[in-house]
C-alpha cells in the first residue's frame, strides 16, 4: 500500500510544480519535486509515529541525491572534474541521507559540512556571461566571425 501512496504522490507533487512552473516560469523539475516532497513527508509522518517503511524513503533519497549530482554538473567551476565532484559528492549525500532516516544527527551534520564544502571547492553561484567557460565564448565568437564574412 505504501508504494501506491508514494507513487500517487510523486505524481501529485509534480504535477502541482508542473502548475507552478507554468503559472510563474519556475524551473524546477517536476519530478525531482515529486521525489523530494515525498521522502519529506514520509520522514515527517514517521517522526509523528506512523509506521513508515523506511526502504521507500531510502530509495527516494538517493534518487534525490544522485538527481542534485547531475544538474549541478553543469555549474562546475573550470577544470574541475566531473566524476570527482560526483565521487564525492554522491557519498556525502547518500551518508548524509542516512543519517537523517535513522535520526542520527551528528553522522547527518557532518555529511552535510562535508557537502558544503564539496559544494564550495566544485561549483560556481553565479549565472553571469563571465561564468560561462571560455572555450564556449570562443566557439560563439568563431561562429559569429564565420558568418559575418
């Protein structure tokens, strides 16, 4: 039964952001808003004591977790190594993960530093035209100067 609810609600919760996104151009995946919605309100229906398998929970955490791995990717900061950033990052997450289903906080807390850090050494914050990678403004440039003669 509890998968049935779980589905129903990854659907509901992305249909909602599916909604959302279409009324003020949000562009959060409805899907992973789905995933996430659901592994929050099951862990926030087993802290009110309702028996909740934690297998299901477990599973959508870690899609979660891979799912933030590889859209980030794309806000790697020059010269930094794709499969080092999800190396590191992919673990931290799933202990991080862990120790939240299992109320262990310190073990959450400390994955969660280790995230932040990960995140600082790896990713850019910024969306500015200086952000993007230079062999990008140079392929742009070529191509502009190959049509323009």
């Amino acid at each position: 039964m509890i998968l049935v609810i779980t589905i129903l609600s990854i659907a509901a919760i992305a249909g909602a952001t599916r909604g959302v996104n279409r009324m003020w151009g949000a562009g959060i995946c409805p899907i992973c808003a789905g995933a996430a919605g659901t592994w929050i309100w099951l862990l926030a229906a087993k802290g009110f004591g309702y028996p909740i398998d934690p297998l299901v929970p477990a599973l959508l955490m870690g899609g979660s977790v891979v799912g933030i791995a590889y859209s980030a990717e794309k806000y790697l900061l020059p010269r930094r190594s794709a499969l080092s950033w999800k190396m590191l990052f992919i673990p931290a997450g799933f202990v991080a993960g862990y120790g939240i289903l299992v109320e262990k906080w310190a073990v959450a807390l400390a994955a969660l530093v280790g995230i932040a850090i990960v995140l600082f050494v790896f990713l850019r914050f910024s969306r500015s035209t200086a952000s993007v990678p230079e062999s990008a403004r140079i392929a742009k440039l070529k191509r502009d100067m190959e049509e323009c003669c």
